[in-house]
C-alpha cells in the first residue's frame, strides 16, 4: 500500500470506527467479534472452495488472506486483532499485512486453540459482545456472546453503500485492473479464440488467477451472450465468431470492479449497430442520473430509453411507449439496471432505504431489483443495460405483431448486448470509473 493509500486508508478506519462504534453503543454492546470465517470442505473429501472472507472483517482489514482470524471491536477504542499463522510446510501461512500494525493491537497464533483461548479470555473480560459473522467455535459457556439481531445488521448493512475516499480509490483502481484484462479480451476474440481462451488472456493480462476474480467472468460467443449468468468456457472455437458477450472484474484491496463490454466480429453489421446505440444510450443515461431521485426512477427510465433502441432498430413494430407500456422490453431486458458495489460484486443494502434499517419493497413490475435506495453521494453501483434475444423469454411472446419477428431471427444468434460501467454519485454529477479506462 503506497503512502497516499495508507493517509485514506487511516481517514477510513477513523469513519469506520466512528460507525462501529455508534451502532455498538446504540444497541447496548460492549464489544463484537468480527470473524473471518474458514473454508468448508466439500463433502466427503479433504477439498474446498477457496476461501471468502466476511466482508465486514474485510471493511477493516482489506486483506483477504485471513482465514480464522478474529477482530475485536470495541467502542471508541483500538481494535485488537488476533491472527492465525500456524507453522505449516504443506501451505504458505499468511502474516500481518505491514499497514495494519499501527491502527490494530496485532497478535499472532500459531494454532488454532492458542487464538480461541485467547479470544474466550478478551469475551470473558468483556460485557454483552454482538458476534459478527459465523461463530467460530463453541461459545456456549460465555452468555455475553450473541448474534444481534436484524435491525443491527440492517443499520450496518446500509452504512456500507457510503464509500469513503479509500474506498473509492481501490474501486478505482479495481477497474484499471480489469480495463487490462477486457482489452486482452477483446484481441483474443478478434482473433478467433475460444471462450477459454479469451478467459485465460483476461487473466493473464489483469494478473489474476481464476479464484483471485471478484465472481467468475462471464464469456459468452455469439448465443452464449443470451445466458445472462453463462457459467461455461467451450475449449473449442464456434466455426463463426459473430459477437462476444464478457462480464468480467478484478479487485484491489478486497474492493470490486464489475465490467461487461460486447463487441460485435463484424463492423458496420445490424448487431454492431445495436451496440453502438446501447452504447449511446447507456452513457445518456448515466447523465441523467444527477437529476434522478432514486434507483426504481433509474430502472424505470432505462426500460424507457430501451424501447426507444428497439424501436431505433427496428426490433419492434411499435411506439416506445407501447413497448413500454406492453411490457415488451421485459422480454428484452429482464434484469436490474445495476447493483451497489464494494467488498462484494453484489454490494450488501441495496434493498434497506434508511439508516434506520428499514427494508423497502421492490416495485411490483420490477420485484428482482436489487437495488431501489436514493440516489446519493458516495454510493458506488453499476450501469447495465443490455437487450437480448433469449429463446426462452421470446417463447412468451411467440405471433405478438408488436415485434418485428424476421429481425429477432437475425439477431437471435448473437445473443445479447451488456454495456456495463461502475460509477460514483458525486454531489452534483457522477464519476464514471469505466470510462476513464475502457470504451
């Protein structure tokens, strides 16, 4: 972590233990444990998925090799943080990252039932501790230990959609990092890879290996690009490259980017239009946002801008309205306009509307939104529109004279289109992270 990281980082953990500390306070705990968590075996068998950090460990930390390692925060005081660093020869032991030895009271075990005694001696001289994440051994016996309840989460959950100043910069440089990796993306398309490969050259260039990525990449060729989570990578190419669909982000410091760009193989062509005008209509859009209120007002004016592209194109017969309006652009564009992120792709407190912890109901046209707070500086969250020809949602619709069904023919097998930016509210505009790096 470079010098000016380390100033934010320490302006960071001073906002963070302001928070922390109100809540605790608030709802009458002396103390919580903040635990990492461990992986779990698959069953039967001595393999795991790789490790997940809980985010809230990670909000502290921003260190994600810190398996078992617990974190005790108390009100207005020094965090004591208790590490695991066992003496192995079969893995590489983690260790202390430097940063964090001036802002925690660090201290190192080398097994497992060393840190649990030591952690059941802090509780024991501690009053009512709120426990955050997934108990890492038994408590039984220490009754000042609990799970607190909804309303504490909640109040958390949405304080962590405010990003501050160090937040942002590792959000920022995040997407540098996945920027590297799309324009690799991109070559190997162009010259005729397969899925894997194109995958394989997104992380050779971003400089990740596969369980270092935020979520899987997604990496669609030509129809692939209508599965809007397509979880596979064909090791051989299509016999006709027509269009690339990827979804892929990188982190830094545990924050997240998340970028989706479709190319299609043939310029001037009738996708590559589409492209180009879900491109325009995406970046209007994000313009617009400064004088939006609040996300379901995004949402609802991104399906308007929508079915002003399907008519453009001639995808449908009709007036934007009626598109609208007969809900043709669900069948088109049947997902979020965008998500909160941070420490996790899918950023936690898109859904609880006030600092009170108070959960809101998505609209009842758009109930899978996971998103529908107000719009306000500071939040970090994706733009992604997209229009795709999937068989499945077009089955729905079959002989409605509203679509223009010759030209879905032609455009069903290149999938879909995705433009997707990380942007930032700023008080009077917004800050698009994607764009300083990545057309």
């Amino acid at each position: 972590m470079n010098l000016v990281s380390q100033d934010k980082y320490s302006e960071h953990l001073v906002q963070l233990s302001n928070t922390w500390s109100k809540l605790l306070t608030k709802h009458n705990f002396d103390c919580a444990l903040i635990v990492a968590g461990k992986a779990d075996y698959y069953y039967d068998d001595d393999q795991s998925p790789p490790f997940h950090a809980n985010p809230y460990i990670l909000q502290w930390i921003t260190y994600d090799d810190c398996e078992h390692c617990l974190l005790l925060v108390k009100p207005y005081e020094k965090p004591t943080l208790l590490w695991y660093t066992p003496k192995d020869f079969w893995y590489l032991p983690s260790s202390t990252p430097s940063w964090l030895q001036e802002h925690f009271t660090c201290e190192i075990y080398e097994t497992l039932g060393e840190l649990q005694k030591s952690c059941k001696e802090y509780i024991r001289r501690t009053g009512r501790t709120a426990l955050i994440g997934i108990e890492p051994f038994s408590l039984e016996k220490h009754a000042n230990v609990e799970k607190p309840d909804e309303v504490f989460i909640q109040q958390l959950a949405y304080t962590r959609a405010y990003k501050s100043d160090f937040e942002i910069s590792q959000i920022s440089r995040a997407t540098e990092i996945a920027a590297l990796g799309h324009r690799a993306s991109y070559d190997a398309f162009k010259h005729g890879e397969s899925e894997l490969d194109i995958h394989l050259a997104y992380l050779q260039a971003s400089q990740q290996s596969h369980s270092q990525l935020p979520y899987p990449s997604i990496v669609g060729l030509n129809e692939h690009g209508s599965v809007l989570h397509y979880q596979h990578y064909d090791t051989t190419p299509p016999q006709t490259h027509r269009s690339l669909l990827i979804d892929a982000g990188a982190k830094s410091h545990c924050y997240h980017s998340d970028i989706t760009r479709t190319y299609a193989h043939e310029e001037g062509s009738e996708f590559a239009t589409l492209i180009e005008r879900l491109d325009d209509m995406q970046q209007k859009v994000i313009g617009a946002i400064k004088n939006m209120s609040n996300f379901v007002e995004l949402h609802e004016a991104t399906h308007r801008s929508i079915a002003d592209v399907l008519v453009d194109c001639g995808i449908v017969n009709c007036s934007a309205d009626d598109a609208y309006e007969q809900k043709l652009t669900d069948v088109f564009y049947p997902h979020g306009t965008g998500h909160l992120l941070g420490l996790q792709t899918h950023d936690l407190g898109g859904h609880i509307v006030d600092s009170d912890g108070t959960l809101g109901s998505a609209p009842e046209r758009f109930p899978t939104l996971r998103l529908i707070r107000k719009i306000e500086p500071n939040l970090v969250f994706t733009v992604e529109p997209g229009i795709y020809f999937i068989p499945v949602l077009l089955d729905k619709v079959t002989g409605n004279e509203a679509i223009n069904w010759s030209c879905v023919d032609g455009l069903i097998k290149f999938g879909g289109v995705r433009i997707e930016d990380n942007v930032l509210v700023l008080p009077d505009s917004t800050h698009n992270f994607t764009r300083k790096v990545l057309n």
